[in-house]
C-alpha cells in the first residue's frame, strides 16, 4: 500500500483552490468581452449570440458541415443532401452550451446584388467560415479565390471584428503531399490576392484542412468558435494550472453535444488525443442512456453526477467529469499518476466553480446594466 501525504495534500489543494479562484477573479479585467464594431451605425448594435457565415461555391460542403457537426447527421447520409437553393439559418444555442447562430449561404448567391443587404449580413456577423472544395480542378480554384478575396473585402468594409476562416475541404481523398500542395497554393494565392489590394496587414485569414470523414472539421470549428468566446483566455489559463495541480497530459472542455472543445491548456493539441476524449463523451452518454436513471427532462443523460474513467492499453487513463450542463472535463494522464484521488477531486471540483464563475459574471454584469438603465 502506499504512504499518503494527507497533510501535504490538503495544503497543495487549498493553494491550488486559492490559485483558481484567483485566476477566474482576473476575468472581470482580463476578458472583458469584446463588442462587434460596425461600419454601419445599425449593425453596430452588439449581439448576445455571434453569428457564423458560411460561404463558398456550390456543392463545396459547407451544408454537410453544419449537418455533420451541429445536426449529428452521419457522414454518408450528406452524400443524398440536395444543393441549397436558399439560406438556411440555424440556432444553435436552445440544445448546447455553444451559442451562436449559423447562416448557411448558398454558393449561387451573389449578395452583393442591391436585393443583399451587407450590413445585415456581416453587421453582427463574429466569424465568417469560407469553404473550398479541395478536389476540383484549377479553374474552380480561381473562381473559388476570386469570390473569398471580394467576400472578404465586402465584409471588412461593414465589421472590421470578424474572423475570417478558410476551410480547405474534403482532403479525405488527397494524399497528404497533395494535401500540403493545396493548402500552399491556395494560401499563397489568397495572401497575394490581400497584398494587391493593400489589405494584407488589415485582414488575418486563417487556413485549416477539413474533412466530415475524421475530427479534423471538428477540430477546425472548434477553434473558430473559441475565437468568439470572451472568456477563453481565463479557461486557458485555468486549465493550465489543472495540469500543473494534477500531473495531466491534456485537458480538453467539450460541448457535449457538439463535441466541439471550447477550450484547452496551452499545449499544442494532437488529433490522435482530442478524438479519444470526444470519443468518450459519447461512451459515456451511450452508456447512461442504457444503465442511467431514466429523466424523460434530461434526453441527453448527463448531469451534475456524470463520470467516467477508462484505462488505456498504453499506460494512459481517460477521466471524464461534468463541468457545467452541457459542458464536460475530459483529461488524459499517465496511469502512474492516477494515484491521489482526494487531490484529484478537490482540484476537479474547484475548477468547475471557478469556471462557472467564470461565465455567470457576463450575466450579473448584463443584469447590472440593464437596472442601471432603468
């Protein structure tokens, strides 16, 4: 059996409690949330929800991606999905954690037609995910650069805050020399595009290749999402200090039901880690749903008691904990350091209220103002 240091536990707990309570305090003055500025004055009213604009020719994947990662939509049913003719609008804040609204663009669309507002379109837009369909030819390239460079350009002139995406897409058939080759070409084309027209250090493109078949569209989205989240630097910060406390490898948080990680530690996030733990969500929903209690209010089968933990072939383990209702804790560390329980759970608790603290302070301060005005 081994020796347990009680004493020296209970004053590491109670620093590290001490540091993360600290660190969600400092919210209030490091991440203050941004308001979306506009270059007209009726877009220039700030939205609750960010708006993400999908965009990109015909047939190049952008409604299989919404389908996939917001509708649960298994990959090969997209295959039978009929070109959008109009745009399709999505809320994704009644059922997750993720809250934000989805515009789904069809590709025969030209908004910069006079029938097209531009402010509305773009005024309270926090992203604009453009999509490139990676397996056509080199005329589709050019008409494909030719559109983003004058959708960017329009949607800078109304809300110089957006965050402009570009998924390189369906690479699942491309091998990955091609992959590399296609990602250069269409970047280099797109940063000269920018370059010409005296735009280069205004507008930042950020460039990722996708596929619905694996995590990578997943991934991808995830980090266009945190892009729009005040409060990531203080959940990247608390989760550094998690590691730290508790000897982990990784640390994701993951909406549940997107499967989308709205933030992890500062390390450099691998494929192979992020696609267990958002793996084991689902076992442990899927598991729940046939052993758990039975809540016709709770469809989702997970709450406050939600847990799991797997041990891996290769000395890791796999620790699941819920963080918030629709937002789960999944860690990976080192099976050797799986050994002081009472530290692991002290620290596990104490993050989720620091991170709860984290987000109710947006609230109080919105309520705050809104009895000042009155």
């Amino acid at each position: 059996m081994q020796d347990y240091d009680y004493d020296n536990d209970q004053d590491a707990s109670a620093q590290g409690a001490a540091t993360f309570h600290d660190i969600a305090a400092q919210y209030e003055q490091d991440d203050q949330p941004a308001e979306l500025v506009s270059a007209s004055p009726a877009a220039a009213v700030p939205t609750e929800k960010p708006r993400i604009v999908m965009m990109g020719l015909r047939r190049s994947g952008k409604s299989s991606i919404v389908k996939v990662v917001f509708h649960k939509m298994s990959p090969n049913e997209t295959l039978f999905l009929e070109s959008t003719s109009k745009i399709q609008k999505s809320g994704i804040a009644s059922n997750s954690f993720v809250h934000f609204d989805v515009w789904d663009f069809p590709g025969q669309i030209d908004f910069f037609e006079p029938t097209y507002d531009a402010d509305e379109i773009f005024g309270n837009c926090g992203a604009l995910v453009f999509v490139i369909d990676a397996q056509e030819d080199d005329d589709h390239y050019t008409e494909a650069l030719e559109k983003l460079h004058e959708t960017v350009k329009q949607a800078y002139k109304v809300n110089k805050n957006i965050k402009f995406e570009v998924f390189i897409h369906k690479v699942d058939g491309l091998s990955d020399d091609h992959k590399i080759e296609r990602q250069d070409q269409i970047h280099q084309r797109a940063v000269d595009d920018l370059e010409e027209a005296h735009l280069k250090d205004e507008i930042h493109l950020s460039f990722y290749l996708t596929s619905i078949y694996d995590h990578s569209i997943f991934e991808a989205f995830s980090k266009v999402v945190q892009k729009l989240v005040p409060q990531m630097g203080t959940l990247e910060r608390l989760l550094d200090m998690l590691l730290s406390s508790c000897r982990l490898e990784k640390a994701f948080l993951i909406d549940v039901v997107s499967k989308l990680y709205i933030a992890s530690d500062s390390s450099p996030v691998d494929m192979q880690s992020y696609e267990l733990c958002s793996d084991m969500i689902d076992v442990c929903v899927d598991i729940s749903c046939i052993y758990g209690a039975k809540d016709e209010r709770n469809p989702l089968a997970y709450d406050e008691h939600s847990r799991s933990i797997i041990k891996l072939n290769n000395g890791m383990v796999l620790y699941l904990r819920e963080m918030t209702k629709y937002l789960a804790l999944v860690c990976l560390m080192r099976e050797e350091n799986f050994d002081k329980h009472g530290v692991l759970e002290f620290n596990f608790v104490t993050l989720k209220d620091a991170i709860r603290k984290v987000f109710e302070r947006p609230k109080s301060r919105k309520a705050k103002k809104v009895t000042g005005q009155q």
